[in-house]
C-alpha cells in the first residue's frame, strides 16, 4: 500500500507538474496570439492612415503645382508685356479674363524700381502705397536673376487681407531691376478647401514653405498660419527624402501626437503636410486592445484556476474552494470589465451568466436580469428600456427555433449552415451593434455584443473621403486615366475623359491603347508609357492630337507611376489639359504686345519695327514722312462726359485715321492720345502736308456719342526722311520737336521740323533748369499795386505782383515763366513763397489795408491749402481780415466740391475771396451763385475799349448792378486814363487799379505811398 501510495503521489506529482507546464504553454499562447493580433491590427491601422494622408499630400500636391504654376504663367506673360511697353500696359483686362480672380487670387499689382505701387487690378489707387520694405520687393531687388518668389503670409496693404504674394521681377531692356509684378493670393482659399476635406477631430492640413513658414493651415485644432517650423522635423525630413514621406510628430502647442505625411511641390519652395492624430487612428485598435485583453485575462484566470486545483490535490481542497472563490471574483471583474457585453444561454435557453456591460449597452436593471431569464425576458426588459425596436416574442420564437434543430447534436450544433452567426442592427437611439452568436457543443451559446457605432462612423467617413476624392476626380475639369502598368489595360477614366476622346468608359476599360485609338496615336502612346516606366521620373509631354469630335487639340500630358508596397509598378496614371483656349490666348496676346487693346492700331513698339524696316528703303533712296498727332484739349472730354466716352472718341479717331491714309502707310497709337503715322514713297514735303490737312478735317469732324456731340482738334509734328535724320530714334525725336512746336503754337495746326526748333526747345529746357533753382537761390521779388477806394479815395489793398530776376535775362514777367512752373510742378511751393512773403509785407502796412495775393489752382486742390494760408497768417501776424486770395473761375471748373468745401473754409478763416479775371471764362454767373464771393474784378479787357464799344460799357455796368444786389465790390482793373476813371464811377464799379494811380512797385516804395501821397489819390480818384 505505501508502494501504491508513493506511486500514487509520484503520479499525482507528474500530472500536477505536466498540467503546469500545459497551462503555462497554453497561456503563453493565448498572450502571444493577443499580442500577435494587435500588432497586426496595429500595423494596419497605421499603413491605412500613412496610405490615406499620403494619398491627400499627393493630392493636394498636384493642385497646388497647377495653381502655382498657372499663376507663374501669368506673371511670365503679364512681366513680359509690361517689359516691352510699361506706357500702353493695361491690367483691366487681365483681370478680368484670368480665373484666378473667381478663386484664390485677391488682386495683380505692380510695383516700381521706387517701390510705389504703381498699377493694381483691383482699380485706382485712391493715395500711393510705399511697398518698398516689404519682403517681396526686398528679394527681387537684391536678386540677380528673375526668381519667382513666393512669400509669407501678411495683410495686404491694398487689400487689407491676409494674403501670400506669388512674384518675379521686371527687367529694363539692360537687364537693370525696373519693380515687381505680384499676384496676391488669399490663404484662406486654401484654408476652406482643405477644411472640406475630414482629416479627423485633431487633423490638419498645411502649406509650408522651405524657409519653414506656414503658408495656409486648415484643420479644426490647429491655427499656425505665418508660424515658423523651421526647427520641427519636417524641413530635417524634406531634406532627406524631398519627394515625400511621413513621420511622427509631437506637437508642442496641443500635446497631440500625430502622424505627418508631405509631399514637396515640384519646381516650388513649397511642401504640402497631412497630419493625423494618432489617437484617432489607433481607436479602432485601442478598442480591441481592451476585448482582447479581457478575454485573454479571462482564459488566463480559468487555466490558473484549474492548474491550481491540480496541484492542490484533496489535502488543499479547502483552501482550493477560497482560491476558486477568489478566481471567480476576478473572472467576474474581468468579465464585467469587457468592452463587450456578454450572455452564456444553456441548452434550454436560459440564461447562465451575463456581464455589467451587456446592462449597461442596453439600459437594464441587475436586478431584473437573473440566471435563468429567457431570450424572450431579455427582449421584453429591452423593450421597456426603449433599446428594442421589434417584436419580442416573434423575434425569440424564431431565434430559438432556428437555433434548436442542432441543440440536440452537439457535434453539429450550427446556425443555419455555420457555428457562428454574426449580425449588425441598429438601436433606436441610433447606436450600431454588433451581435455574436456563437453556438457551444452539447447545447447552448454565448453571445457578444459589441458597440461599434465609432468604429462604423470611421468607417462610413473614410469611405465618404474616399468618394469624395472619387468625385473629385470624377468632376475634375481635366482628362485623367489609370492604366494597370503590367498589361498597360485602361482602369479608370473620369468624366472629362470621354468628353475629350469620345467614347465612353465601357469602350475604354479593361482595354489597351492599340484597342482604343489608331495605330499612329496608340504607338506614340505606348512609347511615352515606355519611357516613363524606364525612367522612373514623371514625364511632362505637349504635343498636338487629333480628337474625334473636337478636332486637332492642343495638350500638356503628365504621366506618373503608382508603386506597390514592394516598389513595383502598381498604376500608370495620367493626366492631360487642353491647352488649345491657352494657346490661342496666348497667340492673342502676341498680338496685344504688338496692337493697342483700345484701338487695335499698332502699339509703340510695333511702330518702330515698321519705321526701321522703312527706312531701308530710305537708304535705298526712297523719302517718308512721320506724323506726330496730339488730341487737342481731349483732357476736358474725359474731365467732362467721363472716360467712356473719350474711349470711344479714341476709337473713332483711329478709324478716320485709317481712312486717311493708303494701304502702304502705317498708324499707330503711341499713348493716351498720341497716334503717329508713316507716310511711305513720299514724292515732296507737301504731300506730307495736304496729309496733315486731310487727317485735320477728318478729326475736326464732330462725334456724336450716346447722345453727346464731341469736338476735337490735333495738333500734327512731321519730320522727313533722309532730310532730317535717317536714324529711328533722331527721325522720332525731331518729329515730337515738331509737334511740341505746334502745340505752343496755338494747337490746331501742324508744323514741320526746323533745326531752329531743336534750339528752341533746348533754351526752354534750360529755362525749367533755372526755374527749379529760383527759389532756393532766392531770385523771385514781389512788386505791389494799389487798389483804390472810388468811395472814399483811399487806398484799400495792394495786389502782390510777381517778378523773376534771372541771373542772365533780366526781369522776366509771371507770363513768360508761370505756364512752365505749372508744367514741371513748382507753382505750389512758388505761390506758397508769394504768400508767406506777402503777409510779412502787409505786417508794415497800416490796419485798413489788405493784401491781394493770386492763389494759383494748384494751390487749392493741394493737399493742405487752409494749413498753408494759417500758416502764413500765424507767421506773419496778419489778421485773416487783411487777406485778399484771388482765383480765376477756371479753379471751379477743377473738383468743384472739394473747391468750394475749401472756400469756404477760407471763408470762415475771415479770409477775404475774389473772382479775377471775370467774364473771360464760360460759366461766372453760375459760380457767383455757387459760391458767395467777396469782391469781383472786371478784367482789363472791357476796361480799355469802354470809350469805343457800347458793349464793353453794357457788360461793365450789368456786372457792377449784379455785385452791389449779391453784396460783393467791384474792381476795375486796368484803369489807365481820366476818362476810364469817369466811366467806370459812373457805371457803378466801387474800386479802380490800374496805372492811371500807380505802377507796380517794390515794398520799399508802396510804404512811402502810404505816407507821401495823399493828395496824389485824391486828384486821382
């Protein structure tokens, strides 16, 4: 017995140590295959995440070539017909006919060498804009070549949005820097079209340019636009692998770990990044991570108890029961600790055993739900929870029915033709779950049931970003096809795609080239698929092709090839834009480099071909003629009716020019109003001038425009060839000398170059030189006039008269030197000397007596005209009583609100306003109402012919009626005789001035008249 007992312990031993090493093994396994399952889930969820952002890098990659590209061919064309001809540019149009403006771009602009914007496309500058420090201008002006630049985000002086401006520089023909041409693109176009695109809750996609700086950024957690990431791992990355990769990114700014995939933009300092947060692409995985876990543990707990009832053996029976009690205690922890609910039914249909998380899924009370329920009870407690929709006891009957035909076998205990049922329904509170049946042998099931609404929402959104990246390409403007790259058979073809070959996608699918097209178009076809798979890059190709219903079409093909997982050759696709509308447009634009928008007349540049090719002929002996033509006053047309209709005035123009002129002639426009003319096989100069005279009446001619009749003149400059020059740029240059002297001549005429003209002009230049240095030199000097009072004989002002004292020609009246200070911009600053030094004059003179100073039109729609006058005044003490500005009626005709708002002003100051030179312009008598004037001058011309002309005494005396009812004096200008003096008291005047008193004279002097001369006003007046 103790022998058999021994064995017996030694075999009780051996099997105790066996099963240990069994259920060490097998739980060994279990946590292996856990840990082997995740891993694979793992890998899965990250290659799907990697496969899907990299697929929308390369995406929107693509997109952002073509745009960046597309803008890039806009700058080079626009750079380029600005290089040629700045004077005739015109970006109007270019605005309009560009898509970019419908999208992503806010405005085109170009900016000056000074770093002043000088046009914009989104209409005229209301006041200069200095965009000399910003980037874009610093880059190309430091750059040696022209280098298309693409900048941080700002906000847009112009604008005053956030913009990126993509630029080149603008060359002269010396290749000196001559500004920047720029399209200013809104980031936030980007911004919501990638916000359109579900990258997750903590996703984002992301422009970042190779200095690091964030382009455009879109993505509900993420705000980095103008962030600098030049220290993160993505330019670190960009640098090893340029064409595109992904790595793991820990974001300081959020704390999220994501996963980043970017592509570099081809050709661009660009690179486009995906990223995703890893927690959303893991939830999937973390999800089963918990329910395998639970199991395993479960499994673990079950093969423990059983190992340890084994070793245990009957001595340990009762410490066994507590350890099996402790066991099922954590059985029952892990158990109710599944992410998935669980139910255990037996044989009959009953309920064994249940988890917390089943009650929970389904909103039920533990103390409803005990063992031994049926299906049907739990279907019925359900119901009441509202988290059963059917029927309970139909849907019970028919479960347990199908489910009991193979209860009784439990080899063969199925559902329906499987061991496992699974099945997906939805709750009414529209939850998806996933239900498990698995049936158990010798009777019974267990059922799981799993919550996977989050899992089917990730699933039912990655297939909504996977249709949506198929209407995209589906509704993509351009042709796309895929190709298998073994067979070369045709996979895909998107809509624009049979549009442009006509057939349809049936036709084409599943088919080679060669079953396709012709032969001729299917071998150049297979060449280029040839090439592409050889040289492993993407191939660019452009090229002309014959369409079936479109006819010849112009194209730019891009190819590239999709790898496998391997690095083999999974997919050829392609993608072909019809450029054929391009070309043509691009053609047109030739043309436009060459023509005139307006007109359609050759431009500038057009016109010096056809000069340089005439005058080989003249070289050959042959003579011509060119004709400079000046509009006359066509200013006041667009002034006046507005610049629609001066456009038409310009049009009809060059159509009568084309009328006076023979076939073998040549017209061109030059500028706003400036045409020109090449007058070929010229017989004698007169043929050059019955030509003007001819050109004279047509354009004399009156217009009549959407209900306006227009008249304009021209004045004509004509230089011969060989007799004034046989050089393009002297033939040009003596002709504009002609035509300036037309011009000065009265307009209205024409004139032919004389060597004694280029003399002339020369002197005049030499006059504007020396008018610059006037003022600082100190050579101008103020003469006085005195006006008298006809009421009580007293001096009453004296009028500030002008005069320069060049150093070589004498005393040079305001005449022969105003027009020019007002040509070359000096009259503000002279006028504003004359006033400043009037008013310190008038400080000497006694309290009654004012000073009449001209205030030049200049000076009133200056910038600051009231400062100035205070200015003045301030300075020199003067009261604003004793201030007398006189304007001429022309000063109205110029921004008739802004003047009169200054007026009045002026007004208010106390500053007294007279009207010069009345009654020689065309509207006084509507400006005596517009505005209440102080004191009326009658001009000296109706003063000298009043003994001999009736009519001069009328207009006097209704003047002087009409400026007593308004309250406004009378001035006299010009009174040079006793008799004058009579008549204009007894017409009504209430002052005189003129030489009959006094002469102009310095200010040293006209304080002694005040003094001396009493009586010489008396016998005056």
């Amino acid at each position: 017995m103790e022998i058999n007992n021994h064995n017996w312990r030694v075999w009780l031993r051996a099997v105790a140590q066996v099963s240990v090493c069994l259920g060490a093994v097998t739980i060994g396994l279990i946590w292996l295959s856990v840990s082997f399952l995740l891993a694979v889930e793992r890998v899965k969820s990250e290659q799907a995440a990697i496969q899907n952002s990299g697929n929308l890098a390369r995406a929107f990659e693509e997109h952002l070539t073509r745009l960046i590209g597309e803008v890039d061919r806009l700058l080079l064309t626009l750079g380029t017909n600005y290089e040629r001809d700045p004077t005739t540019f015109d970006l109007t149009s270019w605005n309009k006919d560009t898509y970019l403006t419908d999208g992503p771009a806010i405005h085109i602009g170009i900016v000056g060498p000074d770093g002043f914007l000088k046009i914009n496309s989104a209409g005229p500058l209301q006041s200069p804009v200095d965009l000399s420090s910003t980037e874009t201008f610093w880059f190309h002006f430091n750059a040696s070549d022209d280098e298309l630049f693409i900048s941080k985000p700002a906000i847009g002086r112009v604008s005053g949005k956030w913009s990126i401006q993509v630029s080149r520089r603008l060359s002269k023909p010396g290749g000196s820097f001559d500004g920047v041409i720029s399209v200013a693109l809104d980031p936030y176009y980007f911004v919501r079209f990638y916000d359109s695109i579900d990258v997750g809750r903590n996703g984002y996609v992301a422009i970042v340019g190779s200095d690091g700086v964030v382009r455009a950024v879109g993505g509900r957690t993420v705000d980095a636009l103008g962030r600098n990431l030049v220290e993160t791992q993505l330019l670190k990355r960009a640098l090893l692998a340029p064409a595109g990769w992904y790595f793991s990114e820990h974001t300081r700014s959020d704390g999220i770990k994501r996963l980043v995939s970017y592509h570099t933009v081809k050709g661009f300092p660009l690179i486009v990044k995906v990223g995703i947060a890893e927690q959303e692409i893991f939830a999937e995985h973390l999800s089963k991570k918990r329910s395998y876990s639970a199991a395993a543990m479960a499994m673990t707990l079950v093969i423990l108890l059983v190992m340890g009832l084994s070793i245990s053996g009957r001595v340990k029976l009762e410490r066994a029961r507590k350890t099996l009690h402790t066991k099922n205690a954590q059985f029952d922890a892990a158990l109710n600790n599944m992410s998935q609910g669980l139910l255990l039914f037996n044989s009959e249909s009953r309920l064994v055993l249940h988890n917390q998380r089943y009650l929970q899924m389904y909103g039920l009370s533990p103390e409803k739900v005990k063992p031994g329920c049926t299906l049907r009870d739990l279907l019925q407690l359900r119901k009441a929870a509202g988290t059963f929709a059917g029927d309970p006891d139909r849907y019970a009957d028919k479960f347990v029915d199908e489910a009991g035909k193979f209860m009784g076998d439990p080899d063969i205990a199925k559902f329906g033709d499987q061991r496992v049922e699974t099945k997906v329904i939805e709750l009414p509170d529209g939850r998806t779950i996933s239900i498990t049946n698995q049936a158990m042998r010798g009777g019974g099931w267990v059922s799981t049931h799993d919550d996977i609404t989050e899992r089917r929402r990730a699933e039912q959104e990655r297939d909504r970003n996977r249709e949506f990246l198929d209407l995209i390409i589906e509704n993509a403007p351009a042709p796309i096809f895929v190709k298998d790259a073994s067979e070369r058979r045709y996979v895909l073809v998107n809509r624009a795609g049979e549009r442009f070959w006509g057939a349809s996608r049936a036709e084409m699918i599943g088919k080679t080239s060669h079953e396709v097209f012709p032969k001729e178009e299917a071998d150049l076809i297979a060449t280029r698929d040839e090439q592409l798979l050889q040289s492993d890059q993407p191939l660019f190709d452009e090229r002309q092709i014959c369409t079936p219903h479109n006819g010849i079409r112009s194209i730019v093909s891009r190819r590239l090839i999709v790898r496998d997982s391997g690095g083999k050759p999974r997919y050829v696709v392609g993608v072909i834009e019809d450029v054929t509308e391009r070309k043509r447009a691009e053609e047109r634009i030739a043309h436009l480099a060459d023509h005139d928008a307006l007109t359609d007349l050759p431009n500038r540049r057009h016109f010096a071909e056809k000069l340089e090719q005439a005058l080989k002929l003249v070289q050959r002996g042959k003579r011509l003629a060119i004709l400079y033509i000046d509009l006359d006053y066509f200013k006041r047309v667009n002034d006046t009716l507005g610049h629609a209709i001066g456009d038409e005035v310009l049009k009809d123009v060059a159509d009568r020019l084309r009328g006076c002129v023979r076939e073998i002639d040549a017209i061109a426009r030059l500028s706003g109003d400036e045409f020109a003319i090449i007058q070929t096989s010229l017989e004698q100069p007169s043929d050059a001038a019955a030509l003007a005279m001819r050109i004279r009446e047509a354009i004399k001619a009156p217009y009549n425009l959407n209900g306006h009749s227009v008249v304009v003149d021209s004045s004509i400059g004509i230089s011969i060839a060989p007799n004034d020059s046989t050089k393009l740029d002297e033939l040009l240059k003596t002709a504009d000398i002609a035509l300036y002297e037309a011009k000065t001549s009265g307009r209205g005429t024409y004139c032919f170059y004389e060597p004694e003209l280029d003399a002339r002009i020369k002197a005049r230049s030499k006059l504007e030189l020396d008018l610059r240095k006037a003022l600082v030199n100190g050579e101008f000097a103020l003469l006085y006039q005195p006006v008298v009072n006809l009421q009580n004989n007293k001096i009453s002002a004296c009028e500030a008269l002008l005069r320069w004292h060049h150093p070589e020609r004498g005393v040079l009246s305001p005449a022969e030197f105003i027009p020019i200070a007002e040509e070359i911009g000096i009259i503000t600053q002279l006028g504003e000397w004359v006033l400043r030094t009037a008013c310190a004059e008038a400080a000497t003179w006694p309290d009654d007596i004012k000073a009449a100073v001209n205030f030049s039109p200049a000076q009133l729609t200056s910038n600051n005209p009231l400062q100035v006058v205070i200015s003045a005044l301030a300075a020199s003490g003067v009261p604003a009583r004793r201030l007398e500005l006189e304007i001429t009626e022309s000063v109205l005709m110029k921004n008739t609100f802004a003047t009169l708002t200054t007026l009045h002003q002026l007004r208010e100051l106390g500053v007294q306003i007279a009207m010069d030179d009345f009654g020689t312009g065309h509207s006084s008598l509507s400006y005596l109402l517009s505005f209440p004037f102080n004191k009326i001058k009658i001009d000296r011309c109706f003063i000298k012919d009043l003994a001999d002309r009736d009519n001069s005494r009328t207009i006097v005396r209704a003047v002087a009626r009409l400026a007593t009812s308004l309250g406004m004096t009378t001035t006299a200008e010009g009174v040079e005789t006793q008799q004058q003096l009579e008549q204009i008291r007894l017409l009504g005047c209430t002052e005189m001035q003129g030489y009959f008193f006094s002469p102009p004279i310095p200010a040293a002097e006209i304080s002694q008249l005040f003094l001396s001369r009493p009586e010489s006003i008396v016998s005056a007046a």
